[in-house]
C-alpha cells in the first residue's frame, strides 16, 4: 500500500512494462546510486519540461 507525504499532494502510480526495460532503468538509477522510482520521477519530469510531445502509433 501507498502512503501520501504528508502536507503534499501527491499520487502514487504504476506501470507495467518489459522486464528489458525495467532491468535497464534499474541499472542506470543504480549507476547514479538512486533509486528506480527517483530515477523515473528524474527522467519523467525532464521529459514534461522540455515540452515535447510523443508520437504515438501502432506497430
């Protein structure tokens, strides 16, 4: 179970995805001795900054 910080609004959410991709976000946090999840909060809040947009199609 989640727990919220308190006095900060926050969610909790997870994701599914391949083991590859999993092991390789975990090797690189560990490569920068941070966690997965700080690691992925890193990398997503770039992501949102830089203001680009995915594209998205079907394979």
């Amino acid at each position: 179970m989640a727990r919220k910080a308190s006095g900060i609004k926050c969610k909790t959410i997870g994701i599914n995805m391949a083991s590859e991709m999993a092991d390789e976000l975990e090797e690189r946090a560990s490569s920068m001795h941070l966690s997965t999840s700080k690691y992925c909060k890193i990398i997503f809040a770039e992501w949102l900054q830089s203001g680009r947009k995915l594209k998205l199609s079907e394979k």
